[in-house]
C-alpha cells in the first residue's frame, strides 16, 4: 500500500510539474498576443470591423490567460507550494474591473451583468488581490458560462468585520447531490457536462482562499458562493 501510495505521490507531482511547465511555456507568446492586440485597438486608422475583430482578439486571449492561470494556481495547490499574499487593495476597483472584464461576454449572450455594492463596503481591504479576484472571476466566467437568460450578479457588502462577496445567476442550477464536487479541481456536474465545455477547475482553488462558501440551490439558480477575506 505504502508503495501504490509513493508511485501516485510520484506521477501526481510530475504531472503537476508538467502543467506548470506548460503554462509557463504558453504565457510568454500568449502575453505577446495580447499586447499587440492591445497596440492595434490604439490604432485610429482601423474601422468599426476591424476594432471589433481586435477586441475578439483580446477577449479570448484573456479568457484563455485565466486558464492558465488555474492550470497554474492548481499545480502550485498539488505540490503544496500554494501561498497567500496580504497586502492592501482597493477593493472597489477590483470588483468594478471583473465586472467590466465579463461585461461584453454577458452582452453577447443577452443577458445582464450586475454589480451590487453595499454602501458599507470599504473602498481598500487588506489580503490576497490576486487570490480573490482569481475565485471571483472563476465565478463570474461559471456564472456567464452557464445562463443562457436572465442575469448574473456580482454582489459585495460588509458588515461587522465581514466581507462578504456573492456571485448569484439565473442558469442551470446545481442539483444538492452533486454539490459536494462543486469546489473539487478538474471536475464538472453532470448539468454542465450536457451543454458547456470547461476544464472543471471552476471553484477548485477556493481551497487555497481562507474562506467560507456555502451554495444554494432554488428554482433553477445556480449556487451563490460567498467569499470572506480576513479585514
């Protein structure tokens, strides 16, 4: 047993070595793509078409360098090699750019992207930017990804030394038996497998995050995760 044990721990960290690998290999030509799309959309000579191909361009390039990232961020969380960061953030600003970053995904498919911040909701908080905006905009990519009408909800307040930061939508929903898999990595439901492609990683990185989620399943509505960041 202790040598099935050796051999798994063995192929588990090199295919964690290998995905790390990977997606340090694909950043970099990645990195270049982006920025010369980013160099083009400043061009004044391109028309209205030709903006909205660049723009293509540079969305798709995003969504694809936030997967690496997970690939990235679940590499590091196999190998233990995960940390978290403090620093002081303007928290405001975070959540106003991951509403902007998804906001032409939520236009092409009709449906309407919220941001709902609570007048208490301090304008800095002291944590993990990186970490939280990562779960945020995994959320908010599921969230999109899976609702077809209706809107998506990127919703943040404080209270009593707690943030509390939700992501609500009007898809597919989550059936109870299946949501014990919702924050494993590389696993999807069997609601999502049916319509939508996805790596599975999701809500896996939660774990690295000191945080609380709890989901809720309602008429269809998928779950509403909370995150809370020490403040």
């Amino acid at each position: 047993a202790r040598l099935a044990r050796d051999e798994a721990q063995r192929a588990n960290q090199a295919k964690s070595t290998f995905l790390a690998n990977m997606s340090h290999e694909l950043r970099t030509p990645l990195n270049a793509i982006l920025g010369f799309a980013e160099v083009l959309q400043q061009d004044p000579s391109l028309g209205p078409l030709q903006r909205e191909h660049t723009a293509i361009i540079t969305r798709s390039g995003e969504q694809l360098l936030h997967l690496l990232n997970d690939i990235l961020e679940m590499s590091k969380i196999e190998a233990g090699k995960a940390q978290l960061h403090q620093a002081a953030f303007s928290l405001r600003a975070m959540l106003a750019t991951a509403q902007k970053m998804f906001a032409a995904a939520a236009q092409d498919k009709g449906i309407v992207l919220h941001l709902d911040l609570s007048p208490t909701l301090p304008r800095y908080a002291e944590g993990d930017e990186a970490k939280l905006r990562q779960v945020i905009i995994n959320l908010l990519s599921n969230a999109i990804k899976f609702t077809e009408q209706g809107s998506v909800t990127l919703r943040a307040s404080h209270h009593a030394g707690r943030l509390s930061i939700s992501v609500a939508d009007t898809g597919v929903g989550i059936a109870p038996e299946e949501q014990s898999a919702l924050f494993e990595p590389f696993s999807q439901t069997s609601s999502g497998v049916r319509s939508q492609k996805g790596t599975g990683l999701g809500a896996g990185d939660l774990s690295t995050v000191r945080a609380d989620a709890w989901r809720q399943h309602h008429r269809g509505k998928r779950p509403r995760t909370r995150h809370r960041d020490g403040l």
